[in-house]
C-alpha cells in the first residue's frame, strides 16, 4: 500500500487528453493562459505542479468537477517559449497525489495535494506477479513494433515494484481512462495485476486479429488484392510527399511503349518489365536498372523509317557537287538506287569503301544520306577491342549498356539510316573478346534481320540500314568479315582532280570559316598547281586542305592587322606564305643508272615509288638485304638471285659471278617498314643492270612478282601506283600482263600521258628496263 506523505500546496495545470506517470519524462507544450500563469507561479515558488487530467478533453476551461483527483505531482525541469506564443515544458513526474482543496487565484488555480509513495519493500507474491507482467511484456514488445528492444530491456531492469508497474502502462497503447484506473490503483499488488490482465487481453485481441487477417487475405481474390495494395501504396506515397508517386510516371511509359510499335514480343517483355517497376520502391537499386531498360526500349526505332528519295538524276547531282572523281562508287549507288526503284524492296546492302586517308570516305557516305533523303549515323571502331562495345553489355552488369550499333540506331531515330561504321580495319581483339567476329552478324544480310544485342536481348532488325564501312588497309580486315562487305577501292586522286577539289570544294570552305570573303580572297588556277606539286605527296586531300588553311590564316592575319584589303594568290604568293617548296616534282632519277631500279609499292596510304639498288662488291657470294625489308620481300630477293643464276649465261652474266661477288640489295629509307609481293621483278632487273653494267632507264617503273623460271605474276594496287608512278614523274610503267583488265580503272587523262607495257616474262621487261651495252 503507498505511503501518505505530508499535503502539499502547487499549482494545478489541467491536461488534455495525455497522463504523466511518477518517473516520466516527457515534454508537454501548454497554451491556455491559467495553465501558462500556473508554470509561471510555479517557476517562482519550487518549480512543483500538480498534472491532472480532464475526464472530457474537449473542454477549453475545466472546472473542477471536469478534473480526475488522482494526479502526479511533477517537477519542471525545462520551459521553452515557442514562437506560436506556445510554451514548450519539460516536466518529471515524480509521485502519484490526491486533491484535498482548491484555492482560486486571480489566473490560476493551487491546489492542496497529499502526496502518495509506493513502498520499496516487496513480498514474494510481488516478486511473482513482476515476473508474470515482463513476460507479458516481453511477449508484447515481439508482436508490437511500437516497442523496441532497448526499451524492454530498460523496463527490465526495474527493481522496484510499483514503478515497474508505472513503466509498463506508460508504453502500453491504452485509453487515457484505463491509464487514469491505473495511475489510480495506490496498492501494487492490484496495479500489477491490473497490467497484467490488460495484457493478456491485448495478447488475445492480437491474435484474433492475426486470425482474421489470415482468413481475409485467403478470401480476397487477386484483383482485390492488387486494388488494395494500389490504395495502399498510393496512400504511403502521398504521406511521404511524393503526390502521385509513380502513377504519372508509369502511364507515361505504358503510352510510349504502345506508340513504340515494338514487335508484339518485345512489347509484352517492355509491359512486363513496366510492371516489376511499378511495384518496386524508387530507392530499390533495380528500380533504376528497369527504368533504364525501358527507356532504352521506347527510344529505339522500331518502325519510324524515312521515305526513300528515289531520284536519281537528284542523287548523282548530289554525289557530283560533293565529290570530283570516284566515278566507281558515284556508280555503285546509283546502281542501288536503280534497283530499289525497280524492285521496292531490296535490303540494304553492305558497302566497303577501302582507300588512304583523305579521300573522302567519309564525306562520300553524308553524301549517300542526303542523295536518300535518309538519316546519317556514324560509329568510329577505331581502337574497339571488346566485343561488348559491338553487342552490348549483359543488364547484370553495373553500368551495363547497349553496344555501339544500337546506340547508332537510337541517335538515327529511324529504321533506315545510311550507317557509317569508320575505320572497322582499326578494330583489334584481347582477352574481353573479338569485336569484329561480332560485327558478322551486323554485316551479314542473311542474319542482321533478327541482331541480337546483349542489353536489350530481344531482337532487332538491321535488314532496312544501309551499312557504309570505311578502310585504309583491307589487308587487316579478317577474312569472314571482309566476305560480306561489297569493297569499293578508292585509290585516290589525280593531280588535275585534287586542283578541281581545291578550287570547288576545300577553297571556298576555308575562306567561309576564316571569316573572309571572295572578294578579300582569290586563287589563281596556278597557285592550286604550286601547291599540289610541291607542298603536298599524299593519295588523299587532307594535306592540301591544311595548306590552303595556313594561306588563309595568314592573309586574315595581314586582312586584320590593315597591311591589305584583297589578296590574289599565285605562284610567287604560295611560296611567300608557305615557305621553300618541300617536295621535288617528278621524283624520277636525272640520267640513267646501273644497279638502281624504281619499284611502285602500295601502301595503306596510297601508292608510293620505292628506289631498289643492288652494289657488287669482291666477294664469296654473300647476299646482304637491307632497309627493313619484311619476310615477303626478303624472299622475293632470293627468287629473283636465283632466276639470275639460273639464266646467267643468255642474260651474258658470268655463271659463277657468285663465287667471286658479294651482293648488297639495298631499299632506301629504311625507317619505313616495306613488305609485300611486288617487287620480284624490280629486284631481278637491278640485278641483272648490275652484273651486266647496263644502265636502267630512268622513266620506267615496274611492278610484278617473278617465278624461279621467269613468270611474272599479276599483283594489286595498280591504280595507286600508277598514280604513284605519275605523280614521280614516271612515263612508262612495266605491268604484268594479267593485270591488263586493271588498266580500266585508271583515269583517261593518266593513261594518255603513260605508256603501259605488259609483260609475261622476266626477260621482256629487261629489254625494255634495261639500255644496250655501257661503253
């Protein structure tokens, strides 16, 4: 039974709706003016007031009658003053207390309060009903998540009887009236077993409701289901402030993925996927993932193509404005275009365009695209070495994403484009795999209408596009891949159409971005002459273009500065503004030479001549070959020493010269790595000028592979070299004679000024290469 202690006199402050236990703490913001002038009194007298609760919490001024009488008398710890004019009390109850008297004050009330202790001893029927009330405790912080378990474990540890019972009922979820019965109940004994009761009822209520709830959710039918957890989640989203929550976001994906058009497969995947989103939280890490893979999804063409420009008078003024030259390809998509008029329904076909850098691969394909009326996408592969960059990464994959051929079909924005896939000779392999074996599939008419791309993994169809793909050396290119494309050789230009390119085409751009005008600017005819010849040696025009921008930088320069108003370009003036010529017109020797022989070699930048010399010297019959030659021309030089041997005596060449001589086959430029079976007959003739002192005539140059017996066998690359041999300022090019067919795709205006010699045999191209007897 608790101990009466003497009456005291406090302030009285009215509670609504909240009871404070001996031993709580806890804030309470108080607003009435007497419950403000009660704490104000009891701030001046000993910081004590009485915490009584009203039976009907709505009223705003209670009497006493509308008072409980049993209340705790509490300790104010803390008073904050609130911006509201609201004061915000921290207050400690400390023991339980009965109202004897009332006394009205002016605005507030004191009251006269008997204080009740409990008693500290306890017997053994306490000891048993404090145990029976924590495992009820215990049994009720489990199945309850509003009690946590810090909070048993600090009830717990409890000692003394009656505030354990005080502690347990400020945690339980109970009517302010049940609180009030227990704050009520002085004796112990009854106040624990009050608890307990009222525990196991909730134990019951509980598991009843768990009951039910099992048996509702059994009978609930999906749609039910699904409708519930919908409200559900729409109500926990609008009370964390997310309005529409992904509602709005998700209709808008479900419209865009019915105007997608996507195959009836792919959109029943993208629905799917639509609704694994939905359902997930937003801050669920694959939550972003889907969302990703849906947009992808949507954003990818999978109908909107555009209409084909059929026209093609209209495509071949197009490839003619853009492009002097390259008749072979201008015809190649003229042909296509003839066709798809015809047909109205021919795939798109797989162009290689093979050729040295600068001659226009690239703008030839934009040109393509606009001559089509169709979109233009260009992929560089330079440097690809991972098969993923071509098929994309697996979504398991952090920062996975779709390969590069998707990606270019996402930024076409059609079905149809004109693809550029740049320097695919570039691409290499290591240990993340083969990107070019993965562009088989791209590339392969057969196969590319069903492309499987590891991101999106449903198929997709390539057959519409028209693939364009840029090269400078078709040698690196594998063998499968190089089978599917339809190459197109580009060997580069002529001196009069790289003049025409300068004058139409890279002179008017220049003088554009420099800012000036025609009337600022001018090129003589001459000056484009001047800088062909002698400031440029290449197959291509990048080199040209950077040199008709120095000219223009340096005349905004003087335009700027006032020292001229008009520049007119010519001869003297190229050399004024782009220093000492840098290249020698016509690289042909001056006078005849023994034992010197001019090869034209192909290189993955054109054509190029290659000077082969071969000196004698006393000797065993030591062959020395020097200038970096590789594997193929090494053995080249041995074929044709022996060809020499073996045909000494009618070539008027002592037989056993090799026992006597040392022969030293030399390649000018030796930094430069040179390989390749041409050269066979440019080595024998050297040879044999050398042994026979027979000088070689300084115009010709020659190209071919010879057999030990005299065969001389047809090589690659004829138009470059000959472009190469014309550009040295050669005037008779020795040919193998099954290269004959090759003569056609070398320009008229070249043709006309060499004389082409075909030869089957070794033994015609000495007669004509070599001069008669040196005297």
């Amino acid at each position: 039974m608790a101990k009466k202690k003497i009456t005291k006199q406090v302030p009285l402050l009215p509670l609504r709706g909240l009871l404070v236990f001996p031993t709580m703490v806890l804030h309470i913001d108080v607003g009435r003016e007497r419950s403000i002038a009660a704490l104000e009194q009891a701030m001046l007298d000993d910081n004590m007031v009485f915490l009584a609760t009203q039976k009907d919490m709505s009223l705003e001024d209670p009497k006493r009658a509308d008072l409980h009488k049993t209340g705790t008398l509490a300790y104010v710890k803390q008073m904050l003053k609130l911006p509201n004019g609201t004061i915000r009390v921290l207050v400690e109850g400390l023991e339980r207390g009965q109202i004897k008297n009332y006394e009205e004050q002016d605005n507030f009330t004191m009251v006269e309060v008997t204080p009740f202790a409990d008693e500290v001893e306890r017997d053994a029927e306490q000891d048993a009903l404090m145990r029976l009330l924590l495992e009820h405790f215990e049994h009720h912080s489990k199945n309850s998540k509003k009690v946590s378990n810090e909070t048993y474990n600090t009830v717990a540890d409890i000692e003394e009887p009656g505030r354990l019972a005080d502690m347990v009922a400020s945690h339980l979820s109970m009517k302010v009236a049940t609180k009030q019965e227990v704050l009520e109940t002085f004796d112990i004994s009854k106040r624990l077993e009050l608890l307990i009761t009222r525990l196991h009822s909730e134990q019951e209520v509980a598991e009843l409701e768990k009951r039910i709830n099992l048996r509702v959710k059994k009978a609930m039918e999906n749609t039910q289901k699904e409708f519930y957890l919908r409200e559900q989640m729409k109500a926990i989203q609008s009370e964390l402030g997310d309005k529409d929550g992904k509602s709005a976001e998700v209709v808008d994906l479900k419209k865009r993925i019915e105007e997608a058009e996507m195959p009836e497969s792919t959109e029943k995947i993208a629905l799917k996927e639509l609704d694994r989103y939905e359902k997930l939280p937003s801050a669920a890490a694959e939550s972003g993932i889907i969302r990703n893979y849906i947009e992808w999804l949507v954003t990818i063409p999978w109908s909107k193509s555009t209409e084909d420009r059929l026209d093609i008078s209209y495509a071949e003024a197009v490839l003619n404005r853009d492009h002097d030259g390259l008749e072979s390809v201008k015809e190649r998509v003229l042909e296509y275009l003839a066709v798809q008029q015809m047909t109205n329904s021919l795939r798109g076909p797989i162009l290689c365009l093979v050729g040295p850098p600068g001659v226009g691969k690239t703008s030839l394909a934009k040109s393509i695209a606009e001559s089509l009326n169709r979109n233009f996408v260009r992929v560089s592969l330079g440097g690809v070495r991972d098969e993923s960059e071509i098929r994309g990464h697996r979504r398991t994959y952090v920062g996975a994403m779709p390969g590069r051929i998707i990606q270019g079909m996402k930024k076409g924005g059609t079905i149809n484009p004109v693809f550029l896939l740049d320097e695919i000779d570039k691409m290499s392999n290591d240990f993340r795999g083969d990107p070019s074996s993965a562009m088989l599939e791209v590339l392969d008419p057969e196969q590319n209408n069903s492309f499987s791309d590891h991101y999106i993994e449903e198929t997709y169809d390539l057959s519409n596009v028209l693939f364009v793909a840029t090269a400078n050396d078709l040698g690196s290119i594998p063998g499968p891949l190089r089978d599917r494309m339809e190459v197109i050789t580009i060997a580069g230009y002529t001196e009069i159409e790289k003049q025409m390119i300068a004058k139409n085409h890279l002179t008017p751009k220049q003088v554009s971005e420099h800012g000036l005008s025609k009337e600022q600017l001018a090129f003589k005819d001459e000056a484009f002459v001047s800088i062909v010849r002698y400031y440029t040696r290449e197959a291509g025009v990048r080199g040209l273009e950077r040199q008709i921008a120095s000219i223009c930088r340096k005349v905004t320069k003087q335009i700027v500065s006032k020292e001229k108003e008009q520049v007119i370009v010519g001869e003297k003036e190229v050399e004024a503004y782009l220093g000492k010529r840098k290249f020698r017109y016509g690289m042909a020797e001056t006078e005849n030479q023994i034992g010197v022989a001019t090869g034209l070699a192909y290189t993955t930048v054109g054509g190029d001549t290659l000077q082969i010399e071969v000196s004698l010297s006393a000797g065993k019959g030591k062959l020395q070959l020097t200038g970096k030659l590789g594997d193929v021309m090494k053995e080249s030089a041995q074929t044709a020493l022996s060809f020499v041997r073996a045909r000494a005596e009618s070539l008027g060449i002592d037989p056993k010269f090799n026992e006597t001589h040392d022969i030293h086959i030399h390649v000018p430029e030796g930094a430069v790595p040179k390989d390749g079976p041409s050269a066979g007959i440019t080595i024998a003739t050297a040879l044999v000028s050398a042994l026979t002192k027979r000088p070689i005539r300084r115009e010709v140059g020659m190209t071919g592979e010879i057999t030990l017996r005299g065969r001389v066998l047809p090589i690659g690359g004829i138009k470059e070299k000959t472009l190469s041999a014309h550009r040295a300022g050669l005037k008779t090019i020795i040919l193998p004679i099954d290269n004959e067919r090759d003569l056609e795709d070398i320009p008229e205006t070249i043709r006309n000024e060499m004389t082409f010699k075909l030869v089957s045999q070794a033994d015609e191209a000495l007669e004509i290469a070599l001069e008669g007897v040196n005297e």
